[in-house]
C-alpha cells in the first residue's frame, strides 16, 4: 500500500515538474520585457501626439515623426534580437575595442564635412537615410568597456590609485570630445554612470570623494566659462523673470505641467506643443506627457522607469552573487544610466535641473536614441537569460544523486 501511495506522489510530482508555467509565473518571468515594450508604444503614442501639429506644418504630414520613429522601432527591434543571441563573453572580449571606436566617432564628428551641424552643435554623422547621434552610441560602448575592465583590473581598482585613474583617463578624453561638440548633457551622463560603476566595484572613498569634488569645479567652471552656459543657468534660477527669450522653454514646460493638474486635459488636446514649446516630441515630451494625460500619466512614466531601474540593480546583485562580475556590472551600468538620464530629463522639464538636451529614454524621438536604447535592453536582457540559466542549472540534481 505505501509502495502505492509513493508511485502515485512521485507522478503527480513529475506531472507538476512537466506542466506549463501558468500566467502569473509567466508574467513575472517577462515582467522586465513587457516594461520595455510598453515603454516604446507608449513612447509611439506620445510621439504622435507631441508632433503632429509641428510635423503637418513643416513637413506637410502630421505623422511625419511618427512613420520615421516607427521605423528605427522595427530596425531597433530587428537589431536587438540579432544583438540578444550573443553571449555576454562576446561583449566582454570586444569591450576594448569598443571604446577605441567611440573615441574614433567622437573624432570623426568633429571633422567638418562629415559631423552635421545642428543649431550650433557637431554631434552627427549623416548616413543618408537618417542621421547617428555619435553620442548615444558612446554611452553603451563605455558601459561595455568599464563591465570588463572592472572585472580584469578589479583588485587594482580597489588598491591602487592607477587602477582606478586609467579607465577614468580614456573617459575624460571621451567627455572632453563631448564638449568640443558641445554635448554637455551626455558628458554629465557618462561620468556620472562611470562613477556609479566604479564606486560599487569597491574603489577608495578618499579617491572617489576627491574625486567627486575636482569634478564638481571643474563642472562650475565650464558653466562660468560659456555665456550660452550662463544664460541657461540664470534662466533655470529664474525662467520668469525673461519668459520670451532665455526662459521661454521652461516657462513653457511649466505651463503645459501645471495646466494638466491631475488627470490631464485629454490625449492629443495639448496647447502647449501647438507651438508654443519647442522640441515637444524631443526633449520636452514629459511636459506634453503631463499636460495630456496629468499626474496619473506621470506617475505611470516614472513607475516604469523605476521598475527597470531595480530589476537592473536587482539583477546585478544576482549576477554578482552568481560569480558572473561582466554581468552584474553590464546591468548595474544600464539600470544607473537609464535612471539617470530619465531623471535629469524629468528634471528639466520640471525645472529641476538647468536645461539640457537630453532624451526621455525610450520615449522621446530620435533614431540613433531609439536604436542604442534597443540595444541596450537586448544586453540587459541577456543578463536576465543567463542569470536565470545559471540558477536553474545550480537547481538541477548532480549525477548519481538520490
């Protein structure tokens, strides 16, 4: 009889083992990829809807933007599935490379003739077709780069002050380039996810804090230095006070967020972007957002962001208590630079911060934003992958074992 009752147990534990996964495991096993795609539709709604009053004017189609944002989705989408099927090794092995190619961008933009001008700044190469942010690429290419040189130089990093200033040294020249486009803002971003990452890696307080501080001057510095730096920042203190000239964006933003109130004024019934605010569908797009679908539109924005933000930390604790250090710091450097850049552009548009051009990640248009971005998601979803294989090989019995 007990012989019975233990056959029985033992198939109804093999027919559990066996069975599908029902919906709410499911769910949450891809919770992080359907975040991601809700990001870009919602982005593909908002984008239509900040544009169409400027496209039909300028370009005789209000879905102008639209058709072409949709575009570099499907290439980004093609691309990311293409880039997801490489083994993170792949990405470690070629991360020095990497950063040898975005300091050849950075120069090559810089060449006239072949970096295009755009209202005063040199920061991308046209390809025909559409046109590369040299910027965004260099993002990801230094996030690579510094994952493995952590892991190769960690101990060094840790003890040694050259350990610690050599990756720092090819990522002041990277950011010295940025400025000569001028791209502050992506300079900022860079430094900034290069600090998260090396500060987690376990580098000195004292050299990180003196570092912290050289940084902090030599920021202000650059403000004082450039008039167009200065009138940005008097207009971030003060946008009132000049609202037709040097604060008129940000006196714009703040009129299409306070008009929005709580549950907004309805989707596609914006004011502001009839325009009044400029770059509506670019850098500005979280004030339409905000007009258009309130507080509750803003809040659902930000849960997002936030979200990915800690499934990527989450995500680098486990790769790192996995022994996978490439990965865990792969994830740590995507998750503080989506953070951040998404922070410093909500910043802006809520006058938080001094205006800078930088994108809502995922969400604002752009090509080269929206092709880097897809890239970036497909390797942080590899992390995923991988770490998920190696817990459930970690789960599996050993040979010869009852």
């Amino acid at each position: 009889m007990s012989e019975m009752i233990s056959r029985i147990a033992s198939g109804r534990l093999a027919t559990r083992a066996n069975a599908q996964p029902d919906s709410s495991v499911l769910l949450r096993r891809h919770a992080l990829l359907l975040v991601i795609v809700g990001l870009a539709l919602f982005g593909m709604v908002m984008i239509t809807s900040s544009s169409m009053a400027f496209a039909s004017q300028n370009y005789g189609s209000p879905f102008h933007f639209a058709k072409r944002q949709m575009f570099f989705l499907v290439i980004g989408l093609a691309a990311g599935i293409a880039l997801y099927q490489l083994p993170l090794a792949v990405w470690e092995k070629y991360g020095p490379h990497m950063i040898i190619m975005s300091l050849f961008f950075l120069l090559l933009v810089l060449i006239p003739g072949i970096g295009k001008e755009v209202n005063g700044s040199r920061r991308w190469i046209d390809l025909g077709l559409f046109t590369v942010q040299v910027s965004e690429t260099v993002k990801l290419f230094i996030i690579v780069y510094l994952a493995g040189y952590l892991v190769r130089r960690g101990e060094l990093v840790q003890t040694t002050f050259g350990g610690f200033a050599r990756p720092l040294g090819l990522i002041c020249v990277a950011s010295v380039l940025l400025l000569l486009e001028p791209d502050f803002g992506a300079a900022v971003v860079i430094i900034s996810t290069a600090l998260i990452m090396l500060y987690v890696a376990g580098v000195r307080f004292t050299q990180f804090a003196a570092l912290i501080g050289v940084l902090s001057v030599l920021a202000t510095l650059l403000i004082v230095a450039s008039p167009y730096r200065m009138r940005r920042f008097a207009s971030f203190l003060d946008p009132f006070s000049d609202p037709f000239n040097s604060g008129f964006q940000l006196t714009q933003s703040l009129i299409a967020i306070g008009s929005g109130s709580i549950t907004g004024v309805g989707l596609g019934s914006s004011v502001q972007k009839l325009f009044y605010l400029p770059e509506a569908h670019t850098d500005f797009l979280f004030a339409v957002l905000c007009e258009e679908l309130g507080l509750i539109g803003a809040l659902v924005l930000i849960c997002a962001y936030s979200y990915i933000v800690w499934r990527s930390f989450r995500l680098a604790r486990i790769a790192d208590e996995q022994g996978n250090r490439f990965a865990g710091f792969i994830a740590l450097g995507i998750g503080g630079w989506i953070g951040l850049q998404a922070f410093i552009n909500i910043g802006v548009n809520m006058g938080m911060l001094p205006t800078k051009g930088i994108t809502l990640p995922f969400m604002s248009y752009g090509g080269s934003s929206a092709l880097v971005f897809a890239a970036s998601f497909a390797l942080l979803l590899r992390v995923e992958t991988e770490t998920r294989a190696f817990a459930i090989q970690r789960l599996k019995p050993r040979r010869g074992s009852k």
